[in-house]
C-alpha cells in the first residue's frame, strides 16, 4: 500500500510523501505545441483588443458623421476589448487576473473565453460587414473562435500539467488573507 500524502505543519498544503513517483515527464514536442497555441492565441487576444478599440473609434466617429449612436456597437466593443486585456495578461501569467478570474488559469477555461469573445465579435462583423462594407471584426471573430477551440482541443489531448495545463499561479494562503 503506498503511503499517503499529509498536511504540513507550518501550511495548509498537502504534502507528498518521499517515496512518491513523480509524473512521467511531458513529450517535448507537445509542450512546444502547446506553445505554438498559446502563442497564436496571444496573438489573438491583442488583436481582438484592437478591434474593440477600433469599435469605440468607429461607434464616436459614425455618430459625428450621422448624428446616430449604436449601443450595441458600443457594448460589444467593450465586451471584446475589456476580454482582450484580461486574455492577454493571462496569456503572459500575470497572477492578478487569475485572483479575479481563476477559470483564466485553465487552457480550456481560457479557450472557452476566445470561443465567447470570437462569436461576438464575429456577429457584429456580419452587422458591420453589411452595413459598411469591412469583413474584419469578421475575420478577427473567426480567427479568435478558432483559436480558442484549439486551445480548448490543446487541454483535452495534452492533460498533463508538465505542458502548461495550469498556469504558474497559485491563490494565497488563508493565513495571509486579511
């Protein structure tokens, strides 16, 4: 019978037992796959950063030339930029949004976030397309929903946390919580 992890004294962590195994190590080619994703997927998420702001531009600039304002342009906008920023820094493991956000430590988490953020932006393409000619929130939407499936097929085939299932974040102790 193997020995069974404790607590540590000083912590609330568990603590393994010396003569544990540890996990066989991660292929390093799938590591450099996931990789290749989660960069893809940084890109991604600058881009639909920029089309959010591009948004806002456009929603100021038609409603000086018509004299109309679009809420919708306006709130998808901001849904896609305000997205884009929390993706992007998770994507560079900045620990303060995985505090705020921690289904964005996940790759899958993170992968259903892009599919959310790529049919908004993708459906009011199809609206900006028809209404002014422009397929690229189309194009961005698209590319951000691939993304984002690929990331989510990236945590169903490599589920190993020695390839970047979670990121690096770990929440603090209660002991430090104030």
């Amino acid at each position: 019978m193997a020995p069974q992890p404790t607590w540590a004294e000083d912590s609330s962590e568990l603590v393994a037992p010396l003569t544990a195994t540890p996990p066989p190590p991660t292929p390093m080619w799938r590591t450099r796959i996931v990789k290749v994703i989660k960069g893809l997927c940084l890109f991604g998420a600058v881009v639909s950063t920029s089309i959010g702001c591009y948004g806002f531009w456009f929603s100021w600039h038609t409603y000086h030339k018509g004299r109309q304002v679009d809420p919708v342009l306006w709130l998808i906008s901001f849904y896609v930029a305000a997205f884009g920023v929390a993706t992007s820094l998770a994507e560079l493991d900045a620990a303060i949004i995985f505090g705020r956000f921690p289904f964005l430590a996940s790759r899958f988490g993170r992968g259903a976030t892009y599919v959310f953020i790529g049919s908004l932006a993708f459906v009011q393409g199809i609206q900006f397309n028809r209404k002014f000619g422009s397929p690229y929130f189309m194009i961005v939407g698209g590319y951000e929903m691939a993304a984002g499936v690929s990331l989510a097929a990236s945590y169903a085939c490599v589920g190993t946390g020695g390839a970047g299932e979670y990121n690096v974040y770990r929440p603090p102790a209660e002991s430090a919580v104030v």
